[in-house]
C-alpha cells in the first residue's frame, strides 16, 4: 500500500469517521522501523509472548520446545469481560468467581446480575425479560431451516482444509438432513445437493442423519467458499437480519464494543429448499 500509493500520488485518505489518514510511510510503521520485516515470523512472536498478560514468563524459543503453555489470567481483551475470574494452578477455569465469591459488582446498572431489561428499547420491543418469537421467513417462504454449530474438527475456519482432519468428515462440505426430508426429495446419503432460498444457492453433500428433526438442516460453521463449487458457500444465501434491541446504548451493559455486545446476524434460522442434482 506504501508503494501503490506514492506511484499513484495518494497521500492521504478520509477514514469512516471523516479524519485524514497519512498513507506515507505504512511499512515503517507497520514494521515498527523496519525491526520487524518479511521472514520475522519467530521475532514477531517472541514479541508478542513477551508483551502478553496472560501466558506467564515464556519466550518462544521455550515454547516451541515445551509445546504448550497454561494461561494465567484472563488477559485484558474486552472479549473476557464475561468471565472476570482468576486462572487457578492445576484446575479448571469458572467464569465469574470475582463477582460471585470476590463480591465485586457486575458491571450493570444495578450493579447485579440481571435478567430484566429495564431499557427503553428492550421495553419497546418487548424483550425487557427472555422471551420466545417465531423466527421470521429469512430468505423466503421456504420449509426448511437451516441452522448451524461449532465444528468439532477445527477451530473456526483454521484447519478446516487439512487434509487429515478432513478424513474426519467426508473430506469435503456437508449438510446434515432428517432421513425423511432427503427421502422425499430423492436424495440419499452422500447425494449432491443444489441448495438455495431467495437470496442465492449453492452446492453441498448431503449427510442423511436420524437425528434431527423434520425441516430441520444443520450446516457447522466456517467452511471456505473456495472449498465449493464455483466458491458460492452457504453464508451467500443467508440474509442475517439484525435485531433492532443489539443497537441498544446507554447503559455500561448495553455499550456495543468489540466482540462483546455489537450487533450480531442470526444465521440460525434461514429458510431453504433443497433439489437433487
């Protein structure tokens, strides 16, 4: 980017906020004066080990050889807000032990635990205390649902291509379907299926399973476009409507910040059809 833009005679950009931005001198500071450049990787994260709250005294040179190391706190990201508790020696971590044996006050505005949301929007909504709603039509009036899970066989998208832990399951993208809905569309276990709804449609192995009920499919999460047909994956025909109440404010409780309280899509609840290919 440095480069392209002194070619281009781009000095500067607006950022979404209306600032300008300097696009001089992007790789020195991004490599912070050159100290960390092209083939630093092991630098990179022995810094980073050495700046860490939350891994003890280790360096990477002793990490590479031991394998592993055991967290010792929480860290500071806000994503941890929601756990808020020591990292015990040899035992297993319980999210919320500040608040519950330490007694410190959860950070809401009645400074407790809460249920009700006592917030003008939630009120409007109806949604001030847990409550059940119908799923809307997402992508269409279609009869069945597609919903999702964590895969057992990656951590998100990483390793989701590797070819040993692809073994685990069919070496390619699936989607689980009750034994009765691929019945009746002519398909049966390990059929190639064409997936689609009002938005877009793309291609997948099915994996009949006794399991789920009826109109019900379950794709689990984070495989790669590139890894179907023509790179359409099955993110491309979810419309992820937003939940008006996750633009909430006002409230320390309610304050959308990274990972933690901005808005969300609900990607559990599309409506599909499936065809036989």
């Amino acid at each position: 980017m440095d480069r392209r833009a002194k070619e281009r005679g781009i000095e500067s950009f607006v950022d979404r906020d209306g600032n300008t931005r300097p696009l001089g001198n992007l790789y020195e500071k991004f490599s912070q004066g050159g100290k960390y450049g092209h083939g630093d990787e092991e630098k990179v994260c022995d810094a980073l080990l050495e700046r860490a709250s939350n891994v003890g005294v280790i360096r990477w040179e002793q990490l590479k050889k031991q394998g592993f190391q055991r967290f010792s706190a929480i860290g500071k990201s806000s994503a941890t807000i929601g756990n808020s508790t020591e990292v015990p020696d040899n035992d297993s971590i319980t999210p919320l032990t500040d608040h519950v044996f330490g007694k410190m006050p959860y950070p809401t505005l009645s400074r407790r635990m809460q249920f009700y949301l006592d917030q003008e929007l939630y009120l409007e909504m109806k949604e001030n205390l847990p409550v059940h709603k119908d799923p809307p039509t997402s992508g269409g009036n279609y009869p069945l649902t597609l919903g999702g899970g964590h895969t057992r066989w990656s951590i998100h998208s990483s390793w989701r291509d590797d070819e040993l832990m692809l073994r685990q399951q069919r070496g390619e993208p699936v989607m689980y379907m009750n034994v009765d809905d691929a019945e009746a569309r002519g398909l049966r276990d390990g059929s190639k299926a064409r997936v689609y709804n009002d938005i877009d449609s793309f291609e997948i192995m099915i994996k009949v399973s006794p399991s789920l009920r009826r109109n019900q499919t379950i794709i689990y999460h984070a495989w790669e476009n590139f890894q179907f047909k023509d790179g359409k994956g099955f993110q491309n025909l979810m419309p992820v409507p937003l939940n008006p109440v996750e633009l909430a404010g006002g409230q320390y409780h309610f304050r959308p910040m990274v990972i933690a309280m901005q808005p969300s899509h609900a990607d559990r609840d599309t409506r599909i059809e499936v065809e036989a290919i």
